[in-house]
C-alpha cells in the first residue's frame, strides 16, 4: 500500500496564507492611511488674516486668530455658472454655505452668492464683521463634473466699515426703574431716509411714543471705540422736540441716542447693518 504524505503540502499552504494575509493587512493599512490623511487634510484648519484672500475647501475652516473669528466653508448649494466652452444667454449663479464664529460663539449660517444675483457677502458679529467670496473653483466645464471636495472657494473677512449704508436697530433701556425706554430705528445713508420710533413708558399704564423721519449722515464719534456715529437732521416728526438726533453702536451692544434734548444708553436687542 502506498501513503502519501501532506505535510509538504499543508507546510506551503500555511506559508502562502501567511504572506497573503501580511500583504493584505499591508495594503488596507496603506489605504486607511491615505483615507486618513485626505480627510485630515480636508477638515485641516486654515489660519488667515483680516482684509487678506484666503482658500478653503469644502469642509475646512479658517481661524483669524487675532479676532477670534472662525469660518467654515460648508457646503456648495448652487453651481449653474455657465461652462467656459459653452455659450449661454444667462451667466448662471454659484453659491456657498458658510459658518461663523466669534469668541467661540456661533454667529450663524450665510449663503455667499456670485455671479447673476450677485450677493458675495454677508455681515456677521452684531454687524462688526463682513465674510466675502471673491471666487469659487473650479470654473464649470461642459465635458467635466466638479464633485463637491473639490470646490475650493476663496473668501475675505474684514471689519465692517463704521457707517454702514444699513443700519436696523432695537434697544431697550436696561433698567427696569419707572421710566421705561424702548427705541426702534433704521437709516439708510445711500437714499438719505432715516425713522426713529421712541416708547417710554412713565407708568404701568401711561405709554408715550414719538416718532422722527431724518436724513442720516456721517458723524463726530464721541467714543473713540464706536462702530456707527449717525447724525439726523429731522425733516418731520410728532411728539419729539428739536432737530437734530444723534446715534452711536457702541461696544457691549450698546445704543447711544440723544433726541428731544435726552440722552440714552440702551441695550441692543437686534441689529442689522449692511455695508
């Protein structure tokens, strides 16, 4: 009777499993390796500076460390831009989803817009800070797709000009003494239209309200650190007394109004402001 032996066989099969399976955990480590880096360098934190261009892919953020200011490129919502090689009877539109912070406090979500109804930027931080997109890459191709990693948009941030063209602003008096005060206004520098509506309350149940049309313009700051210094000449107004108004944004969301021959410093509940 004749035997054959395996061992020959079983030893080689155990040593190819063995290097099968060392080259395979070889090769998956290299891959996860390199999955890892491309989404370490796509969630990669961006340092930037204040009034300078600066790039970021989907998914990235750039921290302006002197303001303490993040933005996060979050997403494209919209490409119909006109492909380059294509000739079109409109231009189209890209824009963006962008995320803001200050001091580590969410400053909200804003859809950056360029080309037909251009709206590139937005202003963030109680009105103090402005986020623009100068550009977004790539320019669409008829014969390419762009897949969303690879939009890479190019922003600005800077600080909003004192004397925003817009401004919309509630205050209301801190104290919560008898002489309650509430003041609602908003101007616009470029078409020279100003209102101010005035509520003060000297009881539970006397409400007295005054209200002003003004044209703004530009004005002598009385703090050193404020953000709007309006003047309004008052060209009609019921139950106010004089002609002449007076704003400052201050710091700490502060409003200072002087108008009918008082002065008040009030806490901001709302603003707008719009270069």
């Amino acid at each position: 009777m004749e035997f054959f032996s395996i061992r020959p066989i079983w030893k080689e099969s155990t040593e190819t499993l063995l290097l099968r399976s060392v080259a395979f955990i070889i090769a998956a480590s290299l891959v996860m390796l390199s999955a890892f880096s491309a989404a370490h360098a796509q969630s990669a934190i961006i340092p930037a500076k204040l009034d300078k261009p600066f790039e970021l892919k989907t998914g990235q953020q750039a921290v302006i460390d002197s303001e303490k200011i993040a933005i996060s490129f979050l997403n494209v919502t919209e490409d119909s831009r006109c492909p380059s090689d294509v000739v079109c009877i409109w231009q189209g539109q890209a824009s963006i989803r962008v995320s803001a912070e200050v001091n580590g406090t969410d400053a909200g979500q804003f859809v950056l817009t360029i080309g037909a109804n251009e709206k590139p930027s937005a202003v963030f931080g109680d009105g103090k800070y402005s986020v623009r997109m100068a550009s977004l890459e790539p320019y669409p191709v008829s014969t390419n797709q762009t897949e969303p990693e690879d939009y890479v948009a190019t922003l600005v941030v800077s600080k909003a000009a004192a004397n925003s063209a817009r401004v919309y602003v509630k205050a209301v008096a801190s104290s919560s003494g008898s002489n309650n005060v509430a003041a609602i206004s908003g101007w616009n520098l470029q078409n020279e239209k100003g209102t101010l509506v005035i509520l003060s309350r000297d009881s539970i149940i006397t409400t007295k309200m005054a209200i002003a049309r003004f044209t703004p313009t530009e004005a002598q700051c009385k703090s050193p650190d404020a953000r709007e210094c309006i003047d309004g000449h008052i060209v009609d107004s019921r139950g106010l007394e004089g002609d002449v108004l007076h704003f400052e944004v201050l710091p700490g969301d502060k409003l200072y109004l002087a108008a009918g021959g008082s002065e008040y410093t009030l806490d901001i509940r709302q603003i707008k402001a719009r270069p």
